[in-house]
C-alpha cells in the first residue's frame, strides 16, 4: 500500500467522521501512529495499522466503526492492549476504546464502566467507596477485554471472576444499533459475550 493510499485513508477518515467526532484519526504515515503499538504481549515486530481511531464517547466508536464497516476495511477492537493472541491489534484499522474510560458508582453500588478503564484505576476508586471487584494482577488490563475474558486475580477463589459479576452491557450490533443487554433483556447476548459465565445466575449481589 502507498503513502498516498495511507493519507487517504486517514483523510477519509477526518472528512466522514467530522467535527462531532471527539476522538482522533491517526494515518500509518504520521508520528503519533507509534500510540498504536502499546500492545503489551506481543509478538515482535508488531504491524502498524494504516489508520488508528482512537475514540472518546460510545458515539465515537460507533461512528468509527460505521466508517470501517462502510468502506469495508478490515479493523481490530482494542482497549487496553493486552491480548496474548494481538487480537486487537489486527487488521489496516484499530479502533481504540481506551479513551472510553468513565468509571461511575450508581444505584445499589453498581458500577458502570467504559471499556477503556484500567484495572489499577478502577480498583484505586472503588476502594474509596470501599468497594472492589475481581480483576486480574496487572493494573493495565483494561476492563474492556478482562471483563469478556473473565478477569482472574487473587481474589479469584473467593470472589470469583469478573465476567461474573457483569450485570449488563452495551453491545454494538453489525447494523450500527446498540443493544443494552442485561438479565432480563438480551440475555443469552449477554451470557455469550462474557464468555458463558454463570454469573447471570448468580446475579444478586448477595450470593457472592
Ligand atoms: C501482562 C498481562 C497480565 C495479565 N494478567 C491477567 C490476570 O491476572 N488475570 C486475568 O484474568 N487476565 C490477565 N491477563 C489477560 C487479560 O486479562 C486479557 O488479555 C484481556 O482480554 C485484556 O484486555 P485488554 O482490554 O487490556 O486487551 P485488548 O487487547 O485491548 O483486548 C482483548 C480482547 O478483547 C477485545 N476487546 C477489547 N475491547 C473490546 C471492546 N470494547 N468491545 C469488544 N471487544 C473488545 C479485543 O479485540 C481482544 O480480542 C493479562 C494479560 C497481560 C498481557
């Protein structure tokens, strides 16, 4: 692929998404593509992607990925870059969700988190509001790919993981539509993104 073709991409990339977008388009050709390569398990040397699109709201990565799926390039997911495999960090396009990163104590002590959270960060707030959660050992996974995975940590025996505590989630369908998906709405949706985790049945709080 050429330079030109590069530069295209990425300008194409600006000129759609437009000025609603808060997040940032990075071509293969311009410096700041080195923020691509922050996978931390990887195979070495990594692939550069031609474009990285990093978002900042749910809006940016659903217009991002509308752009992707629209010119029909290939694209990868990434929150915090710590997939063993490099699975989100595949493909001439990532979109980055690590900006994604609002973490909220609501009702009944839910937690409500973007994808972009890290879970040293999540776990330094909660533990303010004297809460915690079943994470992992390192502070940078993200809780965008621990909470699909599971999420096993010290923790682990007691509290078990962190797909089984996920209550709900916003799932971005092929079609551009979000679907909220929680126990009583979308759940075999939600039981199969956090990896057939049992915690849907185990939902009260109290049974941990
Ligand atoms: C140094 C290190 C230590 C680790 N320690 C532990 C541990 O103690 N316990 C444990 O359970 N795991 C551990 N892991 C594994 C880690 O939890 C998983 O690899 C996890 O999926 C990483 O999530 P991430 O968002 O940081 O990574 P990413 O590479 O960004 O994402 C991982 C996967 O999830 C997908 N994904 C990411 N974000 C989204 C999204 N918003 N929507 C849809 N798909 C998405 C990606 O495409 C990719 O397939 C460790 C990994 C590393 C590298």
């Amino acid at each position: 692929m050429t330079g030109i073709h590069r530069s295209a991409l990425a300008a194409d990339a600006r000129r759609v998404l437009g000025r609603s977008f808060s997040g940032r388009c990075i071509g293969r050709d311009e410096d700041d593509i080195a923020l691509a390569n922050k996978q931390h398990a990887a195979t070495w040397p990594l692939p550069l992607p031609e474009l990285l699109i990093a978002c900042r709201t749910q809006q940016d990565i659903v217009r991002a990925f509308e752009f992707v799926r629209d010119k029909g390039v290939s694209f990868s997911v990434r929150s915090g870059g710590h997939c063993f495999a490099d699975l989100s960090n595949r493909g001439e396009v990532i979109l980055d969700c690590a900006g994604v990163n609002s973490l909220e104590i609501g009702e009944g002590r839910q937690v409500v988190a973007g994808p972009g959270v890290l879970s040293g960060d999540a776990i330094a707030t909660l533990l303010n509001a004297n809460m915690t959660l079943p994470v992992g050992g390192c502070p940078l996974v993200a809780l965008g790919g621990l909470s699909l995975v599971g999420g096993f940590g010290l923790t682990g025996r007691s509290q078990g993981l962190l797909s089984d505590r996920v209550s709900a989630a916003h799932v971005l369908l092929a079609d551009g539509r979000i679907l909220e998906c929680r126990a009583d709405r979308h759940a075999d949706l939600l039981w199969a993104i956090t990896g057939a985790s049992p915690g849907l049945r185990h939902r009260d709080p109290a049974s941990f």
